[in-house]
C-alpha cells in the first residue's frame, strides 16, 4: 500500500513540474513576444552567452533537433547579425557561431524584459499559483525521501 501512495505522490509531482515548465514557458514566450525571437532563437542565443561559441551539431544536441532545424535557426540569427560564423582556416567544414555585440545586446535587452514581465506576475495570480507550486513539490519531494 506505500508502494502505491508513493507512486500516486511522484505522478502528482511529475504533473505539477509539467505545469511549472509550462507556466514559466508562458512567461518567457510573453517577454520574447516584442523581440520577434523564436523561443528556440532565445535558447540559441542564451547558450552562445554560457558557452561563448558552439558549433551547429552541439547545439543540436543540446536541444535534442536536427541539424537543419538548427541550421535555420542560426541561419536566420545571422541574417539579423545577432550571431556570427567563424570558419576553422584549417578545416572549412568547422564554423563556429559566436554572439555579435549586436547579438549581446539583445541579450540583455529581453532579460530587461522578462524581468519587467515577471515584476508585474508579482501582483498577478499566475506568480502565486507557481509559488504554490513549488512549495507544493519540494513538500512532496521531502515526503518521498523519508
């Protein structure tokens, strides 16, 4: 019977996580709507900032897609010069895409923004809910360690 009480209890986490992914989702997405960046174009641009400089196939794997989807991502990132593409002199086949100054502020130029979304979720019930949330799930967690 505890058995199925704690697998009743991780299902339930497992639910509430998928509806904190979506509700920060949501919230991203709201910030990222006046840019006129895909979410996947804000992940790319994010991971250059980490990382510094990555090549298409890394960021496909790192976002689990194809290389061509990726490949029109940058592609795309490149034409509005937020990122650039530098070409190993000795192996042409290597290009290493990096963020442009332009690219950079752009960067913080959403992160502006999102914080800007998130201060006014503080009045909002969406920001509760998700606090509720996670108070709810760390109470969970807590229960199916002991």
């Amino acid at each position: 019977m505890g058995n199925h009480q704690q697998i009743e209890t991780q299902f339930d986490s497992l639910e509430i996580l998928q509806s904190i992914q979506k509700q920060v989702h949501q919230m991203l997405t709201r910030g990222l709507a006046a840019t006129g960046l895909s979410m996947r174009e804000w992940e790319i641009l994010a991971y250059l900032e980490q990382h510094e400089q990555a090549s298409a196939s890394e960021l496909a794997d790192e976002f689990k897609v194809t290389r061509t989807l990726i490949s029109r991502n940058t592609w795309q990132l490149i034409q509005d010069s937020l990122i650039q593409p530098q070409i190993n002199q000795n192996d042409r086949r290597i290009v290493r895409l990096s963020l442009t100054i332009n690219g950079q502020e752009t960067i913080k130029q959403v992160t502006r923004q999102v914080q800007a979304n998130l201060q006014s979720f503080n009045q909002n019930h969406e920001l509760t809910t998700l606090t509720k949330q996670l108070a709810r799930l760390k109470r969970q967690l807590v229960s199916l360690n002991n």
